[in-house]
C-alpha cells in the first residue's frame, strides 16, 4: 500500500498541473486526505480508478460537510509612524505595538469521498473538494460517471447541502421532497415555521407556538397570506 | 481477470447506467407508482415503474418517506447520547449499528477495547447477523408467495436469538449496548450457557431449513437467472454485503479490515457464481453456517475480565480536533462513520455511510426486462431496512 504522498506523486505523474494538496488528519486514525481542484477532478479520479497499482475501484461513502464563514481573531504586529515630542523637539518615531485583527474566513461547502481497493484490499483514500462559497458559487463536477456508488449519495448532498454537482445524470431532490426550498443540513438551516403545533406545548416548543400564532394573526389582520 | 482489470479494458463511457431497453412498436407505455404502501416494499418506498405490457422497461426508486435526518440529530447531541439512535437505523440489527459507530469513536480517540468485550462483540455481531438472514430469507420466500409458513418457521429461531438480546441488553430490538472502549454491561455465566444453548440448537435448524428450501424445484425455477448483477458493476456501484458476494467478488470487511478479533476465527466467505437472487439466498444461508462456526468458537474460548476499557471516557466525551472514518461487515453490508470533531461535546460531522441505501442504487439495472412480480423478488433480495434508507 502506497503513502499519501506516493499516491500524490502518482497523481500528478499522470495529471498534470492537477493541484493535489495533502491534508493532515491529526487524531489518532491518521486518515490524511487529498484535497482535489475540481477542474481536474474527473480526471484524477478516473486515474485512480483504471491505474493498475492503484486499483481504487470501489467508492465506498460520499458525504458533504458544511464550513460557515468564521471570524479570525489574530495578534498582529503593526508599526506606525507616529510624532512623539522628545525634549520639546517634534521628531517621527516608528512604534511597533501588538493589535489583534478580526477577519472573517469565508466558508465553503465540502465533499468527501471514501475510496478502497477491492483489487488490492487496502484503503481508505480520502479525497476532498471545496466550493468557492457557500451561497451562489457550489458547483463542483460529479464523480458519478466514475464511480456508479456516486449517484444516490450526490443527490444527497444536493438535497441536504445545496453543492450542484455538474455533469451528475440524475441530479434531484432525494430524501426531502420535490419543491422543498431549503437544504436542511447546512449550519445555518432555520426550520420553516409552517406546521401546527400541538395542543400541550410547553418549553420552546410553547414559545415557538405563541411565536407561529403572532404571526399567524399578524397575517390575518393585514388580509395577506391568506 | 479482476474486476479492476475488467473495467480497464472495458471502455466505452456509460458502461456503468441501466442499460436502454428495446420496445415494441406497438401498445403503449403504462407508469405506475409501486408503493408506497405495498406489501412487497417492507416499509414505507416507492417504485415509479414504466412498463411495456408487463415488462419492465424502467424503473426510478423513491426515497425519504422515513427521513428524519438523523444526522443533523446527532450532531446536535453529545457522542453518546447518539448510541440508542444509532439502534434505529437498521432496527433488525441493532447490535451491528452499535459497533459501527463505537468503532469509529475509536478510531476517533484511539481506544483500545478489553478482551473480553471484543469477544461479546463478536458474539453479538454473529448472533445478529444469523437472525437477519434467517429474517431476510423468510421474508424473500414470503415474496415469492409462500405465504407465512417458512417466514414464521426463521423467526421461531430467530425469536431464540431476540430473548438472548433481552436478558443481556434489556431489550429486544433497541439494544443500545455497546460504548467507545467496551460493552455496557458483562454477560453472566448463565448468559453464555443459554447462548451456547442456542447456537447448539441452530446447525440442525439450518440444516432442515436449508434441505426444505434450497432443493425445492419451484424455488429454483423461480429465483435462478432472475436479476442478474454482473460483478464490475457491482463493485463499480458501492454495492456491498451478500449482495456482492454473490455476484463472486471475495470482499468480506471482516477479512479484509481485520477489525476486532475475527483473525483468531477460522471462517470462510461464501461465494456466488451467477449473481442472481438463488446466489444471494444461497450466500445467506452459507453465511449463517460460517457465522455459527465463530459463534461456537468464540464462546469457547471467551476469556474472563473487564468489558470496558479502564481510561475510556464516555459522558463528556471530548475527542481532539481531527476525524475518523470507521466500518464494519454488517449483516447487509458496509456499515460505516464517519466523525469530524471540532474538539466540541458533539460531533461536528456527523454521517451514516448506509449499506440499504447505496445496494439500492442498482435496482434499475436489475430489474430491467423482467416483470412486475420479479421486481418483488428482485428487491427483496436486495434486504434492505428503510429505517437505514431513509434515515
């Protein structure tokens, strides 16, 4: 069985200008994955699949993980010029003082697929891919026609996550139903406050009640929503 | 050839759809929605048929009448805390659900397990996998119109198996037993007795099961060269467990992985030939008789000791930042976690890896061609549980 970092050189042996990035796993099971550019993602992926050493034939889980925007607080080193009156003279000083900056990460979608070798029985090799960002940029090319294992748990991830896998042959909603609007597995997710509850409500789910009838009778006083 | 080696000389792209079907000029195309109240669907899943006369010519599965998503449930509670909702996803094998995910909090942590819990591990993972297939095999015969006699003849064994489930976890169907580095509770030595009892009584059960069964011609004819699976694409779709290896792939994880003790058993994994329904009957009912063997072994040799490791930490569980995919041969195949922590109480990601739902994925391509009541029979095979499904 090759390392992560053979199989890397064996990937970008055979393609090019792939941008394989190797991803450290720092708990105990040790599974470091390779983080794919989705331009050459298909390619690789059928590399993986047909190279006789490799042999990765069988893809045994896809999922979709979610990375919301996250807010990076971190000390900084600035210097400044700043005028200081030494002795009654004015005269420019560079001070160097510690600031700590916020800065917002921004997040993106992310699925990762688990292969194994039925041919050479070893595994798992764990790839990944990103989308740009979380709301409008989600495509990333399907590894369906790759690997048939692909289909069903693609159109999950479609339907939990929202990630638009192109070049997928059947791409639908699969667990929540046809013109459900939200994806439900996305941090995020605000559930739809469109059922009734029931009779005895009681702790959140009495204020989340007394929330819904407000709303219900604002609606009804304004004649809208009918 | 091997199968990887066989997919690389087979080029042509699309090998890997539900091949196009020819229609007859004449008559016109009837689509019906099978299910989702059917007797045949074993739950609550939905068939979108297209059929020329009686044939077949599509056929699109229909998922998430069940789904509760138990993944976003689970990520919002702490590890264990999601131990008795892991018994809910395939409610006949609840013991089997309860390893995976142990295993793959585990492999999370780096636990190691006590001796004597991988032996009541094995115990119940065998006992498990026997009462499934009998399970599975009545309800295929049920199918096939052998209404209630061979279905309740498996479940009187299988009834023998839930009891000892009971006096050990408490419960029948939701066990709820294992935890990260052990088992909850030890077996008594009158537990081991009655389960020795109970694996004594089962070869000769087999036996009569398999001779009433297996040689009788209208069986035959009716399960023999019905919905094929060819052994590429088997591998190619994910499909896992005695479905695959009755297409003849010899992947058995528990080979394979070495994961718990199954090293120290001698078993062997049950082949098939034509990777049609007979075959995955046959493996079933073969896997039962190999299960046996390591049962009778392992409840000879267990050793005495603790169940639960002495450092592993179950409530408040906390597991440093990074992630763990762990899987085990459960009875209908490939069960697997995968966990990312964040280094919060509860996990961070949180996903099912269901052998139901992805051996479901080439039903089409089964059932292409044959007729409505072969589709019964041919997803029966299959063995699924919609309470995986769907999730």
């Amino acid at each position: 069985m090759k390392t992560i970092e053979e199989i890397k050189a064996a990937i970008e042996a055979a393609v090019p200008g792939a941008g394989v990035e190797v991803v450290p796993n720092p708990s105990p099971s040790a599974q470091h994955s390779l983080r794919l550019e989705p331009e050459r993602a298909v390619e690789v992926a059928r590399f993986l699949r047909d190279d006789a050493e490799l042999a990765l034939d069988f893809l045994s889980n896809v999922t979709g993980v979610d990375w919301p925007d996250r807010e990076v607080a971190e000390k900084v080193k600035v210097t400044r010029t700043v005028t200081k009156i030494v002795e009654g003279v004015e005269q420019a000083a560079e001070e160097t003082a510690e600031e700590t900056q916020k800065r917002v990460e921004p997040g993106y979608l992310e699925v990762v697929y688990h292969l194994f070798s039925v041919e050479k029985k070893y595994g798992p090799v764990v790839l990944r891919m990103r989308t740009v960002n979380r709301t409008d940029k989600v495509e990333l090319p399907s590894l369906t026609p790759v690997w048939r294992s692909a289909e069903f748990q693609e159109r999950e991830i479609y339907d939990l996550f929202g990630v638009f896998f192109t070049g997928h042959p059947d791409l639908r909603r699969i667990l929540m139903w046809e013109g459900f609007q939200d994806h439900p597995m996305l941090r995020d997710y605000v559930e739809p406050d469109d059922f009734e509850y029931e009779p005895t409500a009681h702790d959140e789910v009495l204020a989340r009640a007394q929330a819904h009838e407000a709303a219900v009778a604002g609606r009804e006083g304004t004649g809208v929503g009918q | 050839m091997t199968v990887s080696g066989a997919i690389r000389k087979m080029k042509p792209e699309g090998w890997n759809r539900p091949p196009l079907v020819k229609l007859d000029s004449e008559g016109e195309l009837l689509e019906i929605a099978m299910g989702p109240h059917h007797p045949s669907t074993h739950g609550v899943f939905r068939m979108n048929l297209t059929l020329d006369g009686e044939r077949v010519v599509g056929l699109k599965p229909e998922f998430g009448y069940l789904h509760r998503n138990h993944e976003k449930i689970a990520e919002s509670i702490s590890y264990l805390a999601c131990m008795p909702y892991t018994d809910r996803l395939d409610y006949i094998c609840s013991l089997t659900n309860n390893w995976a995910y142990a295993l793959a909090v585990e492999k999370l942590v780096g636990l190691e397990v006590p001796e004597r819990a991988e032996y009541l591990r094995v115990i119940l993972g065998e006992l498990t996998r026997v009462q499934n297939h009998l399970g599975a095999t009545g309800f295929l015969i049920q199918d096939m119109g052998a209404s209630g006699t061979p279905l309740m003849y498996a479940f009187k064994e299988r009834e023998k198996i839930l009891d000892l489930f009971e006096s050990l976890t408490g419960s029948r169907m939701m066990c709820n037993y294992m935890r990260f580095g052990g088992c909850r509770v030890d077996a008594s030595s009158a537990w081991l007795d009655a389960a020795r009892k109970v694996v004594a009584g089962l070869p000769s059960f087999v036996g009569e099961f398999e001779s009433l069964l297996c040689t009788n011609e209208i069986l035959m004819a009716r399960t023999q060269e019905m919905g094929i699976l060819r052994r590429e694409l088997a591998v190619n779709a994910g499909v896992t467990g005695p479905l695959l290896r009755a297409s003849g792939i010899n992947y058995d994880l528990r080979k394979v992985d070495h994961y718990g003790i199954y090293d120290r058993f001698d078993f062997r994994v049950p082949l098939g030939e034509h990777g049609d329904v007979y075959d995955r009957m046959m493996v079933r009912l073969l896997e039962v008789r190999e299960s046996i063997k390591i049962l009778e072994a392992a409840l000879k040799d267990i050793p005495g000791g603790p169940v639960m490791d002495s450092k592993a930490k179950n409530r408040g569980l906390r597991p440093k930042p990074g992630e763990a995919y762990g899987r085990i041969e459960a009875p209908k195949g490939e069960l697997g976690f995968y966990l990312i922590s964040d280094g919060g109480p509860n996990p961070y990601r949180y996903r099912v890896r269901p052998p139901s739902l992805i051996n479901l994925t080439i039903l089409e391509d089964m059932c292409l061609g044959h007729s409505v009541a072969d589709v019964v029979l041919i997803f029966g095979s299959v063995d699924i549980v919609l309470g995986e499904v769907d999730r």
